[in-house]
C-alpha cells in the first residue's frame, strides 16, 4: 500500500468548481509539508556519471546543435500561436492514457536512459513516494515528463525532437555561458540580433520568469496544459515548467531576472530535481503493480479526469 495519505482522497461528490476550490484548500494546507527535506533514495550514488554531454555520444551533441540553433524567438512565437490556436483540435485522454501512448518514445537529448518514457515516469514518483513526500509531488514525479506526448500530436508541428525535449533557456535574451554546450549557439540567428544578443534582451530586471519565454518544449507545453485542468500547487507547477531549466536551478544563471516568487519557486525544483535525475538508475517498476495506486492519485488531483492536450 500507498504511505499515509496527506491529503485526503476519498471521493467527492460536489460540482466541479467546489472540487476544485476543496482541493485547492487542502493542498494549501500540504504546502507546509517539508517537500525539500533532503533526498534518501540517491545516496551513494556516482552523480558524476550522470550529466556528461561532452563526453556523451554523437546523437546528444548533434541534438544541442540543432536545439541551440533553431530555437529563436521567431520560432517560439510561431509554437506558441499553433498551440493557442482557437482553430487546434485538442486530443482528449485521461493521464494514464497520455503515459501508455509515451511508453514507445526514448529521448534522444538524454544521455543517462534508453528506458521507455513510462519507466522513467514511474521510476521518478515511486522515489519521491519512497521519501515520504507529499501525494502532490509524487503526481507531478508522474506526469512531469508527459509534454513529451506533443510528438504525437501533427497540428503542433514538432520538427522531430529538439523542440520537444533537452534542456531549456531563455529566447529573447542573451544566451548565458552556462547553458550546456554554449559555443554552439553561435549558428542561432538571434545571438547576431542587436536586442536578442544583450543581457536583458525584450525583458527588464525582476520581471519574473512568469514573464520570460523559455525554449518551446515538453516542460512549456505541459505547463499551459496542466495549470488549468489540475489542481497542482505552483511548487508543481514550477517543477513541470523548469525541471529542465538547468543554466538556472543548477548553473545559478538568469538570477537577475528572478521576482519575489521565484525565490521560492527555486528551492521547490532542486528538490525535485535529484528524483529527476538520479532515479534513472533505479530498477525498472512494475507498471502493473503500479497503476492502481497512480490512477488514484491522478484522480485526486485532475478532478475531469479527461484532460485536453
């Protein structure tokens, strides 16, 4: 069995917006739950094994070429108007849904795994379930990656997979040494822009990352999907959104443009990051012992349950 609920997650019986507002509440009160206590599960693990990109093979390397050259501001405009666009057709599915069609695709841009996307999905939340952390983060361990399904969808226009996955940054702005393998960026269009190329770019100091375009990828898109069909705290939502952000929550980049919010934004996604990470070592789950506890879960905190993609 599940460890001790920390929310409550027995059915509800109430309107949709009731639901919601109920949850919301008691997920307000999980928030005082220490979430970032430090770690178990990876301890004495080499973590200087994970991360090796420039040590990595060809496929990695040529995939932060690509990435670092096609993704500009023009294109991260043009991907967001097709997934904003009022004339997108949607596909509906429930969560599980999404994470069984997933279990084919093995992302290219990382250089720790060749394990099916469901794996790592499962490897990561059965991590954060085994520390003892909220049910809220546990979901999001689950779903984190599930931005990834958008490789399904032909209406988004993926052009393979270096808008999809890999590491993201900010367009818009100059691109900071600390992002991974920097000197490709020099066949990128907007490190020649007079704007783009500058420190501040088209944002201002403390604007908030709320304000910043990142890179058009899984983490985005999951982002825009999930803030509005689930009843996931922001900690969650910064998780999904900048897990992959790693010139910032590792390298300590763009701290200049961080508000308030952001602050504490932080701190929730390096605790989530090590189950990220370094659960890819982990033995492979059993998807079928497995599921009768998520799909609860995922109840509770997608109160639709049929989510729109």
């Amino acid at each position: 069995m599940a460890p001790s609920a920390l929310v409550d997650s027995s059915p509800m019986h109430q309107p949709a917006g009731q639901v919601l507002d109920s949850l919301s509440d008691a997920i307000d009160d999980v928030n005082c739950i220490k979430y970032d206590s430090k770690s178990k599960f990876d301890t004495g693990k080499d973590k200087t094994q994970f991360r090796q990109y420039v040590s990595a093979c060809d496929r990695v390397q040529n995939f932060y070429r690509e990435q670092h050259e096609k993704q500009t501001v023009a294109y991260n405009l043009a991907a967001r108007n097709r997934f904003n666009s009022a004339s997108r057709v949607r596909p509906e599915m429930t969560v599980w849904q999404a994470i069984e069609k997933l279990n084919t695709l093995v992302d290219e841009s990382d250089p720790d795994t060749e394990l099916s996307q469901v794996e790592h999905l499962l490897q990561s939340a059965e991590a954060i379930r085994r520390d003892g952390k909220p049910r809220w983060m546990q979901l999001t361990g689950l779903i984190h990656d599930l931005g990834k399904l958008m490789l399904f969808f032909p209406e988004l226009e993926t052009q393979g997979q270096w808008d999809v996955v890999g590491d993201t940054f900010p367009v818009g702005c100059a691109f900071d040494d600390r992002i991974i393998l920097p000197e490709t960026f020099a066949a990128n269009p907007d490190s020649q822009d007079p704007v783009y190329s500058s420190k501040f770019g088209i944002y201002t100091p403390r604007c908030g990352l709320d304000n910043v375009m990142l890179s058009w990828g899984h983490d985005e898109y999951l982002y825009h999907v999930v803030k509005d069909q689930s009843t996931l705290p922001d900690e969650a939502l910064a998780m999904i959104r900048y897990h992959s952000f790693y010139p910032w929550h590792r390298e300590g980049a763009y701290r200049e443009l961080m508000c308030k919010k952001d602050f504490a934004m932080l701190e929730a996604v390096q605790a989530f990051n090590p189950y990220d990470l370094y659960s890819k070592s982990d033995n492979v789950p059993s998807t079928a012992q497995l599921k009768p506890y998520y799909l609860d879960l995922i109840d509770e905190f997608f109160p639709q349950k049929v989510v729109k993609w």
